[in-house]
C-alpha cells in the first residue's frame, strides 16, 4: 500500500512538473536603432518572437510607418521613410511589445543634404566681409 502511494504521489509530481513548463517569452529585434538618410527609402529589421507581437509609434507620426504592425513568430519590419526635405533631423521612438515584455526601437532620419562639397569664399571689398556659401561645381565671379 505504501508503495502504491509513493507511486501516484511521484507519478502526480512528474506530471505536475511538466504542466509547470512553458516556455520563456522571447522578443528580440535585430537593432534597437534604425537610422535613414533624408531621402525617401526602406529600411528592415528582424524580428525573433515565439508568441504574438504588436510594434506602433509612442506619438502620432506621418513621415515613417512599419509594416506588417503586428504578428506572431518571426517577421522582418520593414520601415518606409517619406523623404526630409525639413531642416532638422526626425525622431521618434517604436514600442515593441509581446506577453510582458517590450522593446524601444529609435528611429532617426538625417536632414536634406544638398548635393555637392560645401566651401567658404571670404574677400574683403569696402571694409566688409562678404561671406559665400557654395558647391564645387559653380564658379563665382567676384
């Protein structure tokens, strides 16, 4: 009798056990930054999850979405990036998330950048200083 009793009490605990075992969440990203020029482009980032995933922007933004916005398992995001021609840089932050757990992703797009090499031309006419700013490919006449 005793031994009958040991036997379920070991047979409950190894069954016990094996309900106790679910798996640890797991939500990864590839970067936690992703960083665009100013044009107009699209940029990936993985995604490693074993449950379902949802990412959004933390304000309201309309010069980059994601896509797909939300999923379960594995995915590659990708980001479409409208083109800045604004004077400041863009940034706005993505929050990653999935069953307790979630991720910042930073998002940055660089400023409008003319094209061609920048140099300074400085002469002095009259007791002034004149002050150009052009491209390698114009000539100026001074």
């Amino acid at each position: 009798m005793k031994k009958l009793v040991f036997s379920a009490i070991a047979v409950v605990a190894v069954l016990s056990s094996a309900c106790d075992k679910t798996p640890k969440a797991i939500l990864e990203a590839s970067t936690e930054s992703i960083e665009a020029s100013w044009e107009e482009q699209d940029l990936s980032l993985t995604v490693t999850c074993n449950n379902a995933w949802t990412i959004a922007p933390v304000n309201e933004c309309n010069w980059v979405s994601v896509s797909p916005e939300e999923g379960e398992g594995d995915a590659e995001l990708v980001f479409s990036f409208k083109e800045n021609t604004e004077k400041e840089e863009r940034n706005i932050e993505f929050k990653l998330a999935s069953v307790g757990i979630e991720k910042t992703i930073t998002v940055k797009q660089k400023i409008y950048e003319v094209p061609g090499e920048a140099i300074n031309l400085s002469e002095k006419r009259h007791g002034k200083l004149l002050y150009c700013k052009a491209w390698k490919h114009f000539r100026f006449q001074l």
